[in-house]
C-alpha cells in the first residue's frame, strides 16, 4: 500500500504541516502501507527542507526504514517503511 500526501496547499502553514506529516506517518505505520509519498513542491526549496528536518527528528526517523529523493523530480520525496 502507498499512502500519498501533498503540502501544496498548506505550504505556509507550519503548524499544520508538522501535523500532516505526522499524521501521514502514523497512518502508513496503522495500515501497514510499505510506502508514503510527500509532495513538497519544487519552489525555492524551503519546504522540502522542513519536511527533511521533521523526518529526521529521533523519535520520526525511528518509525520508518529509510528516505528516498526521486531522481527525476526534486519536489517529492518517498519515505519507506518496514514493519515486523
């Protein structure tokens, strides 16, 4: 399962960008999901660094398996999850 989260449309919202990331995780973690998109955007790059510095926190990294950058569009990322 893929679970799927775009921050367009609170991109300058902080509060509820921390909250949707965290809902999106605790989700993919409810449901099993091998896999959760986050949509930044492109933009001047400020956002993705917000959303890199929420998935690095040691109690965030630790719910989730590793993160992918996609290659060919710098404005998405895919965190990965391996659950026992």
């Amino acid at each position: 399962m893929k679970l799927k989260l775009d921050l367009h449309p609170i991109y300058n919202r902080g509060g509820e960008i921390d909250k949707a990331l965290r809902g999106i995780i605790d989700e993919a973690i409810r449901k099993r999901a091998s896999e959760v998109e986050i949509i930044p955007g492109k933009g001047s790059g400020q956002l993705k660094k917000k959303v890199l510095r929420f998935l690095d926190q040691k109690e965030i990294k630790a719910l989730y398996h590793r993160i992918d950058k996609d290659a060919k569009n710098h404005g998405r990322l895919f965190v990965y999850f391996r659950h026992k």
